[in-house]
C-alpha cells in the first residue's frame, strides 16, 4: 500500500520506520515546517500544573526546573508520549480533543490548588485558557513555537507524485490541511485524489479538504494510523 505523511520528518520518522517494515511504501510530503520560539525565564513554582496541547510544546520547553510531580495535562497520546519520556508523572490525557482536555482539567484539578501554565504554538484551534479562566481557573499562556507552511517543492517531486498517488494519506492539523489545499491547489493537483484516502485528526482538519474529491474520509486519533490501514 502506498502511504503520504505529512508531518514534519522529526514528527513521523518512527511511523516511517514502522510502515516501511509491515511492506509498505511510504511518501513524505511535510506541508509544515516547526521552528522553536524563545521565551522569558519561568518561575515554574509558580504554578502547581502544567497543559500542552501538542507535543511540540513539550519538545521545545525547558524541563529541568518544572517539578514533575505537579499535574500534567496533555491533549493526546502523542504529547503525553513526550511528557512521560521528560519525566511528568502525574498526568492526565484527553483522547486529541481539546474540549475533552478542558473537562479533564476540570474534573481532576481543584483551581484552590493554583495557577496553571498553558504552552502551546501561536495559532490555536480553540481559545482554552479563556475557556479555564472564564471558570475561574488562574491559567498564563507561553507559545513556545512557529508553525510555518512549506510552498514550494520540485517539479520533479510533483510529477512523481501525480504518476504514483498515494492509497492514504494522512493529515494531523487544521493548520496542515490548510498548507495542504494550497500544495493541491498551486500545483494543479485538486482532481488527482479520487482514489485516495484522507485520514484526518478531526472534524476541523477534515472539513477544510472538503472541497477535495477523495475516496473516502476517516477520522483518527494519534497512534492510531496502523489500525486504519485494517479499514481500507
């Protein structure tokens, strides 16, 4: 089966590894690019719980000061993945959905307790320390990163692509499927999906490749891409 991913390579090397051993051939077609952002010096024991909401927040923070016992919230298995590997151990996962993540917070995580620190990117898909502090919830944000789209790739790229289209392709982001539209778009490839499968993170991600004639669409949490390749 051949397979597209669009993460950027530090992103998807292991799942590259993974599917190319199962016998599959795999494309890599990163439509972001993730560059990290300097922030002020933290006093972490101002705050007694932590939230990212990717893992990329986790990659580009400074851990070292953070006490890894306080509460950790993280929007899916993917960042928790990071987290653990930094040494958080009291954590709480959602399933991908930051609303599902805003009702863990609230469930797990008395606001008498103190202050929340929020890390994220610059662009989000949903407001949630508005959302916290709208309930009272004491929450500072950081963006401790840059996501950038990547435009342009080679002519010989493109032709290889349109003569060997992928049977899946997977797309992990708003953000991404918007950079993605646009590669489609630019390059002329918008009626060369028929056959092809768009897996999405979400029904945000998805619905910006509407307009895109695809084979069919599913939805799919992070850590779950292998299980899909059984539904085609």
């Amino acid at each position: 089966m051949h397979i597209m991913l669009t993460r950027p390579l530090d992103d998807t090397k292991e799942l590259i590894q993974k599917f190319k051993s199962q016998g599959h051939n795999i494309s890599h077609l990163p439509v972001i690019k993730i560059s990290k952002l300097n922030v002020k010096d933290i006093n972490f024991t101002n705050y007694s719980g932590i939230i990212f909401t990717s893992a990329n927040a986790v990659k580009f923070l400074d851990t070292k000061q953070v006490d890894k016992s306080n509460y950790c919230f993280c929007v899916g298995s993917s960042t928790e993945k990071h987290a653990l590997k930094r040494g958080f151990q009291n954590i709480y996962a959602a399933d991908g959905n930051v609303q599902n993540l805003k009702e863990i917070i609230l469930q797990n995580y008395d606001k008498k307790i103190g202050r929340l620190l929020y890390v994220s990117g610059e662009i989000i898909s949903s407001n949630l320390q508005k959302q916290l502090t709208d309930e009272d919830y004491q929450v500072d944000r950081i963006v401790n990163y840059r996501v950038e789209n990547i435009e342009n790739f080679t002519n010989e790229f493109i032709n290889e692509l349109r003569d060997n289209m992928p049977d899946i392709i997977y797309v992990y982001s708003e953000n991404s499927a918007k950079s993605l539209l646009n590669i489609i778009k630019k390059y002329e490839l918008v009626d060369c999906w028929m056959n092809t499968n768009l897996m999405c993170i979400g029904e945000k991600t998805s619905s910006v490749l509407n307009e895109i004639k695809w084979k069919k669409i599913f939805l799919f949490n992070p850590g779950e891409e292998e299980f899909f390749l059984y539904k085609i």
